[in-house]
C-alpha cells in the first residue's frame, strides 16, 4: 500500500506550540489519521526531496476530537480524531512554514 | 518619533499661496515603520494558534494584505515626517497637508511630496504713497429748510375742501389699474389716500390728478415696469383710474417759537434755536456718514494697492463659515439648507460657488489689514483689551451677565483682542491716508 505523501501528510500544523519546536528544528505537520512513522519518513523526504531532506526521527500523537455541542437541546457530536507528527530531520531544512517567502 | 537625522526636504512656492514639498526619508527609517506598524498589527490581529502577539512576524505579514500594510507604515511614517518638515521649515500651514505618496517601499527610501497652504506674503502697498480725499458733504440751508418742512409736516393738519385738487392735498379715492381693458386686481385699491406731492405719487399720477373734483375720474396712461411680478403685464401700456371721492388739503404749520419748542420737546426755545439744532444734527450726521465712507474708500485704496495671494482654503473657510451662518438663521425660521437650495433653484455647489467671489474679498482685506497691523506695530495691550470688553459688554445687554467670564477666557479674549486690533489699524490707516483730518473747517463753516 503505498499513498502520495499528500495524502499522508496533510500540512504544517501552525501554533505558538508548533513554532517553538520549529525554532529548534523539529517540524510538525497533521497526517493522516493510519500513517506510520516509517511512511511519514518517506513521505516528508520525498515531498521536499528537492530541498534534500532526511528524516532523523518521527513522533506521533493520537489526538482526540474535542467534544462540541450541536443543535439547540444540547446534543453532543465531536470534531474528528486527528494525527499529528513532529519529525525531527537529520539533514537539511524546511522554511516557509511559517508564513513569508 | 525621535529626530530623523537625514530626511531630506526640498520646498517649492506653489501659486495660490501653496507651498509644495518633496520629501525623502531614508529607508532606515521606512524599515522601522514596516517594523513598528508590524508589530502594532500583531498585538491587534487573530491567528488561529497563536495568542495575540505571539505569531511570528512573517506570519502575520503573510495574513495581512500588503496594501493594508502600507496604508498603515503611511499613517503612520507620513504625518509626523511632514510636521517635523514644516516645522523646521517655520512653515505655516493653514491647512492640512495634502500628501501624495512617491515611493515607498521596504527596504527603499520612500519619497512624497506634501502640499499646504500658507499664510500669504501680503505686500502692503506703501501708505505714504496713497492719498485718499476725505468727502465732506455740506450742509446747506436747502437741507436745513427741507429737513424743517418734514418735521413741521408731522404736525400738518388735514381738512376736507371742497374744491379742486391742488398740489399738496391729500386725495381720497379708488384706484383702478387695466392692462389689456383688463383690470389687474392687484394693483387695484379702494379708498385710500394719496398724497399729491413729488416723489410719493408716480408721476403720472401727478400729472392727471390736480384740477380735479369729488366725483370725476383722473386717468394717467403709464407703461408697466419691465420687473413687474406679473408677467402677464411686464412692459405693458397701462391705464389708471383713480375715481377721486374728497379733497382734503394739508396745512403745514408756520415755523414759530412755539411750534419749535413743541418740535423739540422743549428743548428748544425759539424757532432760530430749532433751526441751529436741526442744522447740528444734520452736520453730525453727514459727518458720520462721511466718515464711514472714508474708512471703506480707504481701505479699499490700501486693499487695491496691496498684492496678495489670497489662498483657497482661506476662502473655502470663509464660505464655509457664511454657510454655517446661513444654516442657523434659516434654522431659526424653520428652514432647511437643501430647501433653500430647492427655493432658489441651485445646487448647494453653484451657491458656494456664487458666495466665492465676495468671501475672497473678505479675505483679502482681512489679510491686508492684518500685514498693515503687523507692519504699523499696533498691538493692544492685555488693558487695553479688557477695558475694550467692558465697553462692549456696556452696550450689549446680552454681554453684560458674562463680563467676567468673557475677560478671563482666553479664546474669548482672543476674539476681542482681534476686533481691537482691526479697528486700531483702521484707525490708524485712516489718519495716515487723510492727512490731518479737517473737521474743524467743516464746523467753522456750520457756525
């Protein structure tokens, strides 16, 4: 089973949290919520392969959709569950995920 | 903003009292704008994610339009720049600066140029150069006599006669005007009175009525005024009727002493003391008069003489301000502006621009007479401003309750200070455009 890395890694997650590892070099992006560390390796080289990075190390975290009210008698539905990885590379850099250039 | 060491400043007189400037600030300084306007906008501006403040600037520049940057590094780099322009120019501006925008880039020097108005370089004319004659009109026995004859004729008596219309008497009678062998209405009157007497009847009239009796018609051919409201009858032949219905003839008493000290209400006690108080009077008056045409006819001389450039804001102000008066006195009646403007059949611009020519004028002499002040050194001095508010709260009532008020108020002070001023400067010219005055021959001659 293979998938484009675009259907793996679904973009940069931007927060405050997220910039601060960003400033120490560790990049965080939504993935998709049955990609492994191994396919999100391969599918990050590939995706910036013109910029020639090679992936150090991949966190995930399993997050939970938050529970939100819907309709007026306070019936509950939830935001769907979602993935989010920190990938650590041992080579090269990525910019621009953070606004500018 | 702390001093900018190198922004640099070229200034050119523009026409219409204009001053034009080029501005050049150094990109180090338009950098700290982008810097400081980005770092307002991320205190004010939500990102998803970040608390406010806290994104990173890129971001935030990435989430702003340019545009929208720009305006603002403009607001906020431009205003002060071009104050600290004029200021250290000693520019003053009587409006606002109207800046237009060059250049202006990150990372580049940025360039505008700055237009205002300044107060003009009036060039007074040299008033020994000017001589203005000083009228002097006379007074003669005719005006005397006449002005005698009108106060005796308050006091005529008048009595039904039975005889011809003469000059002088007073008819009663119906009066019929036919334009067309139409009568007009509203020019037709029953039974009133007319007075056979030069300029009170038209001289038709004059001509037809004397010789007349009770009972016949006097008729007077005329021709309609080409300004008749009525345009049915602008220019027309017209015939009136007057159907004359009694005589009376009017008695103008003689001029005796008692007549004079009735006149008088007893102040006078004789008919020669009438006459010689009547004559005063009228002395008195053509002197004022005199003098009031004197003043205008002299400051009309300096104003001609003298070149200014008279600034549009100036004027626009001026209009503005006769338009705010309009509004309140038509306010008072009840009346809106754009009626008005329905009423006379012109669009609020067409009447603004029918005001120009005479609030420029104004503004003109305004000018002239505020470089002669500053030329003749008259200032009047904080006494003599607060005496001038009491004689003016003397002769307004309305003034009186705040004298206190008024002379502490600075802006109050202000206004008085200025009309003082005005009026010492007109005094001013007017003794040094006239010479010494010569109201003493005009007296001697009265005795």
């Amino acid at each position: 089973m293979s998938r484009s890395p675009m259907q793996v890694i679904l973009g940069p997650l931007v927060t405050e949290r997220s910039y601060s590892l960003y400033q120490q070099g560790r990049y965080t992006f939504r993935v998709a919520k049955d990609a492994t560390k191994p396919e999100i390796a391969r599918a990050l080289e590939e995706q910036y392969e013109a910029q020639g990075v090679k992936v150090g190390a991949v966190n995930t975290i399993n997050m939970h959709g938050k529970v939100r009210r819907t309709g007026r008698r306070g019936t509950t539905g939830r935001t769907a569950d979602w993935k989010k990885a920190v990938v650590t590379l041992k080579q090269g850099r990525l910019e621009g995920l953070f606004g500018g250039v | 903003m702390t001093t900018p060491p190198d922004v640099s400043v070229v200034t050119e007189t523009l026409p219409g009292s204009q001053l034009g400037l080029t501005i050049e600030v150094p990109q180090v300084q338009v950098d700290g704008a982008y810097e400081r306007v980005l770092q307002r906008l991320s205190q004010r501006i939500k990102i998803g994610g970040f608390r406010p403040g806290k994104a990173p600037r890129a971001l935030v520049e990435a989430r702003l339009s340019p545009s929208a940057i720009r305006e603002e590094v403009i607001d906020t780099l431009v205003p002060p720049v071009v104050n600290q322009a004029l200021r250290e120019r000693d520019i003053d501006a009587i409006d606002r600066p109207q800046v237009e925008i060059q250049e202006l880039e990150r990372g580049r020097p940025a360039r505008f140029t700055a237009r205002v108005s300044v107060w003009p370089s009036v060039t007074l004319a040299d008033l020994d150069s000017l001589k203005v004659e000083k009228p002097a009109t006379e007074v003669t026995d005719e005006m005397v006599e006449q002005r005698l004859l009108e106060l005796r004729e308050r006091l005529a008596q008048v009595e039904p006669v039975e005889r011809e219309i003469a000059m002088g008497d007073v008819v009663v009678g119906d009066v019929r005007l036919l334009v067309d062998d139409q009568e007009v209405p509203s020019e037709s009157r029953t039974a009133i009175e007319l007075e056979v007497k030069e300029d009170v009847l038209l001289p038709e009239l004059l001509a037809a009525l004397p010789g007349r009796k009770a009972g016949e018609v006097a008729v007077a051919e005329l021709t309609m005024p080409e300004d008749h409201e009525d345009e049915n009858v602008r220019g027309k032949p017209g015939r009136l009727e007057v159907t004359v219905q009694g005589v009376k003839q009017k008695t103008v008493p003689e001029l005796t002493d008692e007549l004079a000290e009735q006149l008088s209400e007893g102040e006078q006690k004789t008919a020669d003391d009438l006459r010689q108080a009547v004559r005063r009077d009228l002395i008195e008056q053509s002197r004022r008069i005199d003098e009031l045409s004197y003043e205008q006819a002299v400051v009309r001389t300096v104003v001609e003489a003298s070149g200014v450039e008279i600034p549009d804001s100036l004027v626009d102000r001026e209009v503005d301000r006769e338009m705010e008066d309009m509004e309140r006195r038509l306010g008072r009646q009840g009346l809106r502006l754009p009626r008005y403007f329905e009423y006379l059949n012109k669009t609020e611009d067409e009447y603004r621009a029918s005001l120009r020519p005479d609030a420029a004028s104004r503004v003109k002499v305004d000018l002239v007479l505020e470089e002669a002040g500053r030329q003749l050194a008259i200032e009047p001095t904080e006494d003599e401003v607060t005496e001038y508010i009491r004689e003016q709260a003397d002769k307004d009532a309305e003034l009186k309750g705040q004298l206190e008020q008024l002379s502490g108020n600075e802006a109050a002070r202000g206004y008085f200070r200025h009309r003082l001023t005005r009026l010492k400067v007109l005094e001013a010219l007017v003794s040094r455009l006239g010479g010494d005055r010569d109201d003493k021959a005009v007296e001697a001659k009265a005795e």
